[in-house]
C-alpha cells in the first residue's frame, strides 16, 4: 500500500540522518528514493459505509449470524459507542465503571493519545451483562473464543463481509456521524467529542478543556434508541365493548328528538 510504502521510507530515512549525524554516512538515499518513485493522490481513501438507516439492520444481522457469542456482542458494543475496533477488542473489565455507567479509555490504547470517557447506554450495559455472563467478568470483555485474549480485529471485517453488509468496522462511524448531523440538533463539539477527535484549532482547543460528557450520555442514549427502537403500545379493544357500542364513522350523527 502506498501509505505504508511512505512510512517505511520515512523511518529508513531517519535512521540513515542518525548515521550521517554519527559521521557514518554522509549522504541520506532515502531523499533520492523519494524523487523517484511515482507520485500518489493525496485525496484521503474513505472507508466504507452504510447509511444510518441501514445500521439496524445490519445489527440484526449480526445478531442472528453464527458468530462466537463475543464477536456478536463486540461488534454491537462497537457500533453503540461509536469506537474504533481496536478500542473496543482492546476493553478490560477494569476500564469498565458499571455504577457510574462509564468506559474509560486509557490514553495508552487512544489514537489521539489522550484518556476518553465513554458514556454507556442502557443498550450497551445489556451488552455487557451478557458478556459478563460469558466469562468470569475478568481480563478482556471481548476476548477471543479459543485464545481467551484480545480478539482480532479483523474478526469484524470478515464478519461484515460474509454478512454481506458493504461496510468496514471503522465506517460505523461516518454513519454515527451522519446521523448526528442529519437527525439530531447536538452542536458539533458534542458530536466530535463522542467520536474522540481533537479539535484542530489549538487556541481553541486550550480553553474548551470539557470533554461534554453530560451532553454526549444523552447524544449515545438516542442513537441506541434509533438502533434500537422501542415496540409501540398496542391497545387492543375489547371486543364485547365494540359489539355493545359500535362505531360507524360514515354514519350520520344522531338526531335529537323532542318529547
């Protein structure tokens, strides 16, 4: 891949300046290797998604897939808190606050590296629950069916390939995103903030210090909610009321009668 092509002539490049820095070389080839090869599109790759209305029902279809129990769980897990794969195969009990309904992300284990709290939604507690009830509530929450460690990764992208549903783990999050633009009123910032991205106006950045957590517990109780909508109340008539007052709605309306 291009990228990766880049990064290792990148790091080949900084170990050659650290011997011409040593007086063991005095030239860096990596600076002509960088002129020569072909020149890539800068245009960033966009991962693929579904829309948000079709979220659901590839929730459903993982549910009802043969899936380990964990991968089915965590990949649910995943698209509730809007996480990155790896933040979520990565997720330890101990990372998990159930009382104060609260997943806490090390900073160790965040692309940004910086701690981020995620606020759980009853959904996501009831993903736990079970999870829990799959292991002994120790180590990771999604370990692996056979290892007992962190699952794999590509578990999910392989899952969602079978499945047949066109999107990567990580295009989950575009369709959270979308979602919060074009079905919610919540300001930007409480939306970036859900997805863990750094603001990249740093003067900005230095005076808002609030991670918005209040706002963003409600803003991930409604996207389980869509996720998940409640069954409607069905209020079924009785039928011996209907039989003693019937109601024509094309009938005439009664007509007083003088005595």
């Amino acid at each position: 891949m291009p990228v990766t092509a880049q990064r290792l002539r990148q790091r080949i490049g900084t170990v050659l300046k650290w011997a011409i820095a040593q007086g063991y070389r005095l030239d860096n080839p990596a600076d002509a290797v960088a002129c020569a090869l072909p020149r890539q599109s800068c245009r960033p790759a966009h991962h693929p998604s579904i829309h948000y209305e079709d979220v659901a029902d590839a929730i459903d279809a993982v549910r009802a897939s043969n899936a380990s129990p964990s991968a089915r769980l965590a990949l649910e897990f995943m698209v509730l808190t809007a996480a990155r794969s790896g933040e979520v195969t990565g997720c330890t009990w101990q990372e998990i606050d159930l009382q104060g309904r609260t997943w806490t992300v090390p900073a160790s284990r965040m692309k940004a590296g910086r701690e981020h709290r995620v606020p759980l939604s009853d959904r996501a507690l009831a993903i736990l629950d079970e999870a829990r009830a799959l292991g002994d509530g120790r180590g990771f929450v999604f370990p692996g069916p056979k290892t007992g460690q962190a699952m794999f990764r590509a578990r999910f992208s392989r899952l969602l390939k079978l499945l047949g549903i066109e999107a990567v783990p990580h295009g989950f999050r575009t369709s959270f995103r979308v979602w919060t633009m074009e079905r919610t009123n919540f300001p930007r910032e409480v939306c970036e903030t859900a997805l863990a991205h750094t603001n990249p106006n740093k003067a900005e950045a230095a005076y808002a210090r609030s991670d918005l957590f209040s706002k963003r517990r409600d803003l991930m109780e409604r996207w389980a909610r869509f996720l998940s909508p409640a069954p409607a109340d069905v209020v079924s008539l009785d039928a011996r009321l209907w039989r003693e007052f019937p109601v024509n709605p094309l009938a005439p309306p009664p007509q007083e009668t003088l005595s």
